[in-house]
C-alpha cells in the first residue's frame, strides 16, 4: 500500500451484520489478508489470515466451542490469540511456544466492526458524524469491493458536480449548475454544501440542496431531498477500496431505502467506479490536490488551525 497518503486511525473493515456467530470471514484490508470471528461472547476477534504453523488461510476454518479452527490440522486459537489446541499432540498436551496468533485492534460500533491503522496502540475513539445513520428502522445497508483506488473514492463522494450527469437515472430532477457553495468546519467535520440549478427554471425544475459532511479518514453522509446516505470507505489495496453504504430516508420507508439501495448497487458496479477508473492516475491530474488536502493530514492541520473558519475546497 502507498501508505503515505493514509492517516493514520479507526477504518471501517467490515459491517457487523457481515460477521456471522459461526463462521470467520476473511477480508482483505490495506493489501493484508484478516480473518474476523466472533468468540462466545460475541466479541469480534481480529487476526492476519495466516496459520502460524503451515498459513493455511483460517478464514477457511470454522468456529469451534469458541475457538477459531485451522482447516488444515485443525489448530485451535482463543480470542486472545493464544494456540490452545494442536490435535496431532493430543487433547490436554501442552502446546509448545511459536504458535500464538497476534490479536489486531478492532472495536465493533454503529454496526461496523472497525480497525485500527497506524502505529501503536490506537490513539483516539472511533470516528463519526452528528446525524449519521445508525442500523435498523429505515436504514439499508450493503458493501462491495470498488475497483478504484481509495483516493479517488474519497474525491468522489465530496464531488456533487457529477450528480446530475452520472447520477441521472439515479436522481433525476437537479440542475446541472452549481450555486451557493460553501465549505467549512464543525469540529474536525468538514461540511460542504452547494445548489444545483437548472440553466432555465420550470415548474419541475426545483432548486436542489445538497449537503456533505466528511470526517477523516473515511466517513462521508450526502444529504439530499430528505434522504440520507453514508459511505465508509477503506483501501483494499492500492487499486481497489472496500465501501459500505447505508442509506436512510426521512420522507420514505425503509422498503423504498432498500430498493434505491439496490438500484444504486447496480449504476454503481456497472458505470460509476469504472468512471473513476478510467481517469489518470492519482498524481498527474486534480487529485494532487486530494493527496495533499484530503487524505495526507495537512487537512487535519487546517482543521486544527481554523475552527470554525470558512475553507476552500482546494480541489475544485
Ligand atoms: S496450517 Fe493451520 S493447522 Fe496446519
Ligand atoms: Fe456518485
């Protein structure tokens, strides 16, 4: 991973809904394989994919009196990651040293199961954003892998400009022209907003306010027209980002959440990340900037220098 255009901090890895009581997952997060499990106690356990005695992938293992099982020979880990069984030297023989597994830091909230990136022990809570979408009435929620880099999937989400032309089908109805934008600080959320208008105004050519809010380093809610959406985003690898949306409607039912969900699922595999795909490269266009505000923490230190305080988007 180019890890110098990552903050470090709380990711989002995996939606709680997604981790299962019997059975591990294995994901791929940061170009590292993890396996995710649940221990009795419904805790979520974190670990690299890796058996310590032949790196049998253990997201291909099974869950056993709370114990994480090795496919392969069948070793057995606890939640604190410690080798409690090897059944080729019998059940109570003593397990000799090397074959403990490191635990990673992982904290389960707002239904996501989060991980922390960067050095150390984890430096501060996990992030979120006033107003953003809990789990349950309402809400609907799914995940894919996004073949665009991560980078280009944070510009993406704070770029209203593309509403009306790629999201035409999905949200018919707004202008193409932008008006009224505005970006600034509340607290170490960066909120932006903006109207798009149409060229000529009509009786179904209503002005459309579309609000953003962002938080480092992957949280992002898109509020508009009494709908809300929020997208977690975190690298997969260099190329390709793992993203999780939940949507959420004050004005609709939870049935209406679910079948624009499924619909946007859709326009998004098949046209909008392939977009994003086909553009250059990160470094020899527009994102420069992105790599530099958004994503590198000088936007933690405007953050911190001006509270309050009215910002440029710089990459506009
Ligand atoms: S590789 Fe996991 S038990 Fe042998
Ligand atoms: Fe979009």
């Amino acid at each position: 991973m180019t890890e110098s255009q990552l903050v470090p901090g709380w990711y989002p890895i995996a939606a709680s809904s997604g981790v299962a009581r019997r059975k591990p997952i294995g994901v791929k997060r940061f170009g590292e394989a993890l396996v995710l499990w649940r221990a009795d106690d419904g805790r979520v356990v974190c670990m690299r994919d890796r058996c310590s005695h032949r790196s049998a992938a253990l997201s291909a293992g099974k869950i056993r009196d709370g114990r994480l099982e090795c496919p392969y020979h069948g070793l057995r880990f606890d939640a604190s990651g410690r080798c409690v069984l090897i059944p080729a030297n019998g059940i109570g023989a003593p397990v000799p040293e090397g074959f403990d597994l490191a635990v990673l830091n992982v904290r389960e909230q707002h239904g996501i199961i989060w991980y922390w990136h960067g050095d150390g022990e984890p430096a501060r809570e996990v992030p979120w954003i006033p107003g953003a979408s809990e789990p349950g009435v309402g809400a609907a929620e799914y995940w894919y892998d996004a073949s665009a880099p991560y980078l280009r999937i944070v510009e993406n989400v704070l770029d209203f400009h593309h509403f009306p032309i790629l999201h035409r089908l999905m949200i018919p109805g707004i202008g193409t022209r932008m008006d009224e934008m505005d970006a600034h600080l509340e607290d170490n959320v960066v909120v932006f907003s903006a109207t798009m208008r149409y060229e000529k105004p009509g009786a179904l050519r209503r002005d459309a306010r579309i609000k953003a809010r962002y938080a480092l380093p992957s949280i992002a809610l898109i509020e508009f027209g009494g709908f809300y959406v929020n997208y977690f985003l975190t690298p997969i690898d260099d190329t390709h980002t793992w993203v999780f949306a939940r949507y959420r409607g004050t004005k609709i039912r939870g049935w209406l959440s679910k079948a624009s969900m499924r619909f946007s699922k859709r326009i998004a595999g098949r046209r909008h990340w392939g977009m994003i795909r086909r553009r250059l490269p990160l470094g020899e266009n527009r994102s420069e900037n992105l790599t530099r505000y958004a994503a590198s923490g000088i936007l933690s230190e405007i953050i911190r220098d001006t509270p309050g305080r009215s910002i440029v988007m710089p990459w506009i």
